[in-house]
C-alpha cells in the first residue's frame, strides 16, 4: 500500500500536489516548486536528483487512504529534509495518513542510513504536534521577515564599515563564529562539526548562486551575510556576534545593495530565536514579520550487522548467531534492536 514513488502514481500525486503543504519555504518563495517533476527527477536519477517520494493508496478499515511525503537527501552528510507532504490537514482522516506516512518515511531513512531528518514547520498548528509523535523534536525557531522589493533604494551601505567580499579562508573563522553564537543544543542538533562542515548550508556562501560578505573586526570575523537571488524571491542569511549587534545595519545594507541590480522581488530574512537582536534593526529598515517556524530534528536508528564469530572448538563447536544491533548515536547504545536510542531533550 505505500512505496516509493513510480511512474504509475504520476496522475496520483499531480491530483494531490494541489492539496499539500510545502516545508522548504526558501525554495517555495524563492522560484516554482513543483513535487511532481520532484518526483519524476528523482525516479530517473536514482534519487541523486530532485526529491525522493514516498505514496500511500489504498484502503483501510476506515476508508481509502491516498497521499504522499517528499525528502532530500543532503550531499556528503547521512542527513535529509522533509520537503512536502500531501493532503494538507484537514480532518482526522488527513492525520492518519500524515502519521503512517511519517513513520514510513523514517524507516525508509533509517535504512538508506539517513542519521537526521529535518523539518521547518509552521510554529503554530497541528503539523508540529504530528510530527512530534512520531520523534521529531524541536531545538529553535525562527521568525521570517519580508520586505518589498522597491524599498532597496533607501538603502545605503557605509564606505567606513569593515565589510568585505567572503574568501574561502574564511572557513575557519566562520565556523568560530557559528560555534560562539548558536546554543549548544543547536550545535548538536545540527551535528556541523561531525558531518565535516563549518557551519549549516544556509550560512555557507560558496554555492554559485550566492555571494557572501563578512564583518571583520580586529582581525577576526564578528559577522556573515549571505545573499541568494531567486526568481520569485530572494532571501538573506545572517550570522551576527552578539559583541557587534552596532554593525548589524551595515552588513544589512550590504547584503540589500547586492540585490539592486537583480529584479525588484521581495526579499525575506530569517532570524533565530537566539539572534533576538537582529530583528530591530531588520525593522528599522522596513522588514515586517512575515511568518514563524519550528526548526526540528529527528534522529534515526540504523541497523548494521556484527560478523558471525565463532566460540573456541574445545568451549563449544556451534558457530554463533549473527546478532542484529543498531548503531550508536550521539554516544547512545541500545541493547537490543527494539531499544529506542533517539532519546534527543531538545
């Protein structure tokens, strides 16, 4: 009744992408999404592509259940992220599909040796509550502000602030600056430092699609901004040491010049609960709060399999069973596969 996505659910899943709900709001408001060639791209490439999807249709004791849950997978990281579910929620029958497509799809994640599974969701409302049953839990949120395009020009940036153009050796200072502003129990939620990166992809200005400027004081650097265009939207990150909260509107101005020359679309920045400062300033400028999210995590288990070891012949000539374990996480054992591990407190 539920499997990856093919071909012949392609009717299935046009009908119901009109009823879902997006959780890659970057991507919503920045360019089109569309799950279904989502879907078809990801079937084509093997899931390198586009958004692997998982469909539920069939019935039940209660009626036909149809829907569908669509995720990423990060590159070079055992980490993915919710994109979109279908049907939105709107009744009983809706949550029950919601909940059995979840816990399918942290199985399936599990077993691609998916580690973490991320999610944004609106703050307020029943999705968070959903997803929370079945072991997503929340470590911050975030406030989305939005300001209209044609504003840009009230805004100039100071020729005295020490801001520069980001430099690939900037790495290791901004990954400094992630660790000094974000909470710990962001920090391990997000894993940065285990999975190899510097800091999250948000932050990191090295795509081609993005250009970065930092705030350098006395040698070391106190702030990033990273700017992405899109084609209905574009979209500001910004990383701010609590100690340099009087250059905010600086770097900001920076950031808003760089989208002079691109069209005049609405611009949104988002701003963590820990980056309480940050919003003032992105008032004073004319951004207005837009929407609020809960960013949340689940950590998966993954089955691995210890080598079969035989016992000394003289102690007992029976070969021993291969034993099924899982994986530790976040230094956690279970002593048996039926143990839970993913005991997060955030």
């Amino acid at each position: 009744m539920t499997g990856i996505f093919t071909p012949r659910q392609l009717f299935l899943v046009n009908r119901l992408q009109q009823r879902g709900i997006a959780f890659n709001l970057e991507e919503s408001l920045m360019q089109p999404y569309h799950p279904l060639r989502a879907a078809l791209v990801a079937f084509f490439t093997m899931g390198e592509l586009g958004a692997r999807t998982y469909v539920v249709s069939g019935r039940t004791a209660r009626g036909r259940m149809e829907g569908f849950v669509q995720m990423r997978e990060r590159r070079a990281c055992p980490e993915a992220d919710v994109l979109f579910i279908a049907p939105a929620l709107d009744g009983d029958a809706d949550a029950e599909v919601w909940h059995h497509l979840l816990v399918h799809l942290c199985r399936q994640a599990g077993g691609r040796g998916i580690e973490r599974l991320f999610a944004r969701l609106p703050q307020e409302g029943e999705e968070a509550r959903l997803f929370n049953r079945v072991g997503f839990n929340t470590y911050t949120r975030e406030d989305i502000f939005r300001l209209d395009g044609g504003r840009l020009t009230r805004v100039d940036p100071s020729p005295d602030a020490d801001i520069r153009t980001w430099r690939p050796e900037d790495g290791i200072a901004l990954h400094q600056l992630y660790a000094a502003v974000a909470p710990r129990q962001v920090q391990q939620a997000e894993n940065v430092t285990a999975r190899g990166h510097l800091c999250p992809p948000e932050i990191w200005p090295i795509s081609h699609d993005r250009q970065g400027y930092v705030l350098v004081r006395g040698g070391g650097v106190f702030g990033c901004l990273t700017v992405r265009p899109g084609r209905m939207g574009h979209w500001l990150f910004v990383l701010l040491h609590p100690q340099a909260y009087d250059h905010a509107d600086d770097l900001l101005a920076h950031g808003l010049a760089a989208l002079r020359d691109v069209p005049s679309l609405p611009i949104y920045c988002s701003v963590r609960e820990y980056q309480g400062g940050l919003r003032a300033v992105l008032e004073d400028v004319g951004f207005s709060p837009f929407a609020s999210r809960s960013l949340m995590v689940k950590h998966t288990t993954v089955r691995v399999t210890d080598p079969v070891r035989k016992l000394v012949a003289a102690l007992d000539k029976r070969a021993e069973a291969t034993t099924p374990t899982v994986s530790p996480v976040n230094g956690h054992q279970a002593s048996s596969p039926a143990e839970p591990i993913n005991r997060s407190r955030f």
